[in-house]
C-alpha cells in the first residue's frame, strides 16, 4: 500500500482564556497541547477544543480519543464529528499506525463532510506521540474514496492548509502528475488524490506536488525537492510560474526537456490552463539547460510519454512545444 506523500502543514494556535470569554490582546495566548475535533454548523471547515488526556501513553491516548469522538454530542457551536449512524467497530494501534474500522455508515456519508471527517480523525491520532499514520477499514477492508481509488496510510502532513480563512476546509481533487521513468528520458503518468484547503490554489497544490516527487519507487522526480515556489497564478488560461534558482541549478539526471513539460502536463491536465510561462526569480530570459528558453510560452506535449502511457493523450502530440 502506497503512503500517502506528506506535504506542508501550518497548525493552529488557540487563544485560551476564562469560560465565555472571547480572545483579545490582553488575554495570554497560549497553545492546546491536544485538541478533540469538531465540525462547524454549516458542514464546512473543522473546529477544535482543548483535550487534557487522563493517560500519557500511546495506546491509553488512542483508546480514549477514539471513544471521546463517538461520544461526542452536538452543541450550539458545533457539531459532533461522527454523524449519527456512523461508528468505529474496532480501533487498534500497532508499529505507528492507528487502524480504524467502520460500519456501514461511513460509506453513507456525502462527500464534502466524509472528507472533513477523514482530517479530523487524522489529525486527532496523529497529534499523539507515537502515531505517524491512520489507516481506514471498511467492515474490515481497505477503504477506497469516491473513485475507488484505496485511501491508504494518511498522516498528518495529508490535508495541505494555508493561512487565512477555513483554514480548517477541505476538498480534493484526482490530478495527473507527469514524471520520469527510470531511464530519464520520458514521462510517466501518474494519477493520485490529493485534500487541500479550500484557500490553496490548485495550481499551487500540483507544483508542490512535483517537487515532492512521485508516489511510485519506479519513477523519478524532474525537479529538485529544494525548489521553491515564489508564485504562481493563473490569468486568461495562462499559468505564470515562477520558481527560485533551484529549479536552474540543481537540475535532475533526466532528459533537458522532462522537467519544464512536467510542469507543463501536469497544470495543463488539473488546471486546464493553455499554456505556461516559467520564470526563475521573476527573470524568463534565461536558458534552461542546454536549449530551453524560459521566454516561451510552453503548451502541453504528450508525446514525450512511453509509447504504452500514450493512450489517449496522444492524440494531443502535435501540440506546439511553445510560441513566443
């Protein structure tokens, strides 16, 4: 079972103060050292309370949060994390890993909430020291997603958040990530799920994506994982990318051109974009490697895939490699 690539993760801090009172600059700010996950009334974003566990270890701490959620009760503030009809028949933790089983109700639940369920249940074990990943069990077997795709090993670094507002608000998304083959010299299709906050742009959420690398031990990543990205947005169906000198100076072993049309077939299938423009450190002209002028405007080619992931895309190899 593949893990679940771990992606950046900014945690929250909470204002503590008597009972009723609201936060404010003259109330010391401290943060919860653990905290029980809740829903917002509109369905849309997670919400937290201070949890101060009776037991300090491992398997007490997830034996008592894992009750603690099912027993939790709908408020005035928020919502219990489990709907009703939804239950855990067994909870086990063992080498790192909490393994949760559900009932039939779980698979009931609509999209939008199974998603912000799924974050609060990891995030819950996941603060516990000793538990890196939560595995998810329906009646006993691997859980899969909408597409039926398994869900597989999740930790806490699996729902991307961003500052600003419904920090705590998911979604997902099936993108199509291209990456190197063995040999270095085409790209591969990779096709995974990703959650992110609802503040982070796709475009943003499939450049990091690339610079983690792929998921599959048979293929190579095509950019450095020290890039950095100084921006990207998109304006009338083009994506401006502009990435740090890492992406100039610790170039990958694969072909010259498998990196920029990485990027390039990857935003093109999640974005929908028509082309892109790469920059590095605002500057487009500039060579990348030996002949590829970051002063184009690169449009998809799928014709750098192996002859057997062509598939359908190939219909598509004609399209031009960039035009001023």
């Amino acid at each position: 079972m593949k893990s679940v690539r771990k992606l950046a993760v900014l945690f929250l801090a909470f204002c503590i103060g008597t009972a009723g009172a609201g936060c404010s600059r003259e109330e010391t700010e401290e943060k919860t050292e653990y905290s029980l996950y809740y829903l917002s009334l509109a369905e849309s974003s997670l919400e937290t309370e201070g949890y101060e566990p009776t037991e300090r270890t491992t398997e007490a701490m997830v034996e008592e949060v894992c009750r603690l959620t099912q027993e939790e009760e709908d408020s005035e503030i928020h919502l219990r994390l489990l709907p009703q009809g939804v239950e855990i028949l067994g909870c086990t933790y063992k080498g790192q890993t909490v393994t949760l089983n559900f009932n039939e109700g779980y698979k009931k639940m609509k999209n939008t909430r199974e998603i912000l369920v799924r974050a609060g249940l990891v995030k819950s074990f996941t603060q516990i020291p000793g538990v890196t990943y939560v595995s998810f069990l329906d009646q006993g077997e691997s859980m899969t997603d909408s597409d039926g795709n398994q869900i597989g090993l999740m930790d806490k670094d699996t729902f991307v958040e961003n500052e600003g507002k419904n920090i705590n608000s998911y979604t997902s998304s099936s993108i199509n990530l291209y990456f190197a083959n063995k040999k270095g010299d085409h790209l591969v299709k990779e096709t995974i799920s990703k959650y992110y906050s609802s503040n982070v742009p796709l475009e943003r959420v499939v450049l990091e994506s690339l610079i983690k690398g792929p998921e599959d031990a048979g293929l190579q990543a095509t950019i450095s994982p020290n890039t950095k990205i100084l921006g990207v947005s998109i304006v009338d169906g083009i994506c401006y990318v502009n990435l740090d000198k890492t992406f100039m100076t610790e170039a990958m072993s694969v072909q010259e051109e498998l990196p920029v049309y990485s990027i390039v077939n990857s935003l093109t299938d999640a974005c929908g974009v028509h082309g892109v423009q790469i920059s590095v450190e605002g500057e487009t002209k500039v060579t990348f490697r030996e002949s590829m002028n970051l002063d184009m405007m690169y449009k998809a080619d799928y014709s750098l895939l192996n002859d057997d992931e062509e598939g359908s895309d190939a219909q598509t190899a004609a399209s031009e490699k960039g035009e001023k």
